[in-house]
C-alpha cells in the first residue's frame, strides 16, 4: 500500500546537488534565515526559482513596512487556510515572540475570528480571510486596512498572502513534514 503522506520531494543529498542547487543552498543558509527547511527542501529542484522566491520573502520577513504582529498573524491566516502544518510550526513561535496574543493564536488556528484583537490585527485578519474567500475585498475592508497599513502596507500585506500561498501549495504537494513544534488541530 502506497503511503499517501511520505515527503514526496525529500532532502537532495549533498553529493547529489548540481553547482546551482549547492550555490542557491549556500545562500539561504548564509542569510538572514540561517537555516535550509520548509520549502526550500522542495523548491531545491527549481534552484533559480527558488532563489528568486527567497528573495522575495526575505523582503517580506524582514524589510516590510508592517509591523511583526501583523506579518505573522498574516502567514499564520495563510497557514491555516492551506491546512500547512510546516508554515504553522516555523511562523507559530514567532508570532508568540513578537506578540500574538495566545488567544488570537488560537483562534487563527480554529479558523475563527480572533476574539479580541488590536484594531490593525482586525482590519489584517478582515482583509486576509476576505481576500482569500472572495479573492478580492470589499471598499469597507480596504479603506480600514488602508487606515492602518497605507497603500504600501496594503501590498505588502496581499504579497505575504500570495507568497505564502504559494510556499502552502508547494509543500503540500511535496508533503513536507513539518518540524518539530506547535501543530494546526
């Protein structure tokens, strides 16, 4: 019997890696992550592709505008609407770090409303679940996360979502196990 949820796309042995793949590798180990996980085990077989989304995060993680609550309760409402355990259990620890209240935490992971948020975590949570429900967002939704994010906030926010979409999607077709750490119910 075929097990439905082995890692469909392992870790590439080292001695296995073309001059492109230990390169891109080397690059986001060298960088601000300092760690090769998640979903850079199966964009590996893309190395340029893959670079290229690091790129693209690392300017999300860690040169967006908003504000670190916001960036991850975003990724962890991302999580949760792609049921990846993977995203959940790396971004879980660091929304507690940067103060994601527990109850927030728990409801983002029972796909609810947060029952007490800030104001700004409302208008984000309001405009990720409408976004990723209607693909798209009604004016009221727009103009309270324009309040509190600006336009270029209000980009940045909608590319969290779409970047880490995209990171679901690839482990979950790859089944990448998650590491150790807080689980999605």
């Amino acid at each position: 019997m075929t097990n439905h949820n082995a890692d469909r796309m392992p870790p590439l042995p080292d001695s296995h890696l073309s001059l492109a793949q230990k390169s891109a590798k080397a690059e986001i180990i060298n960088g601000p992550r300092g760690t090769f996980e998640g979903p850079f085990i199966p964009l590996l077989r893309s190395p340029d592709l893959m670079n290229r989304l690091e790129k693209v995060g690392e300017y999300l993680r860690y040169g967006s505008i908003l504000p670190a609550n916001i960036r991850e309760l975003a990724i962890l409402t991302v999580a949760r609407a792609y049921n990846q355990q993977t995203e959940w259990a790396i971004h879980h620890p660091i929304a507690v770090k940067v103060g994601v209240s527990p109850e927030t935490l728990l409801a983002l992971a029972e796909a609810r409303r947060p029952p007490a948020p800030t104001p700004a975590e409302q208008a984000a949570w309001d405009f990720l679940t409408e976004l990723e429900s209607r693909r798209a967002v009604s004016t009221p939704t727009y103009n309270a996360a324009l309040h509190h994010f600006t336009e270029q906030g209000i980009i940045e926010l909608t590319t969290i979502a779409g970047y880490y979409a995209t990171l679901a999607m690839i482990m979950n077709i790859a089944q990448t196990p998650p590491p150790a750490g807080e689980r999605l119910p």
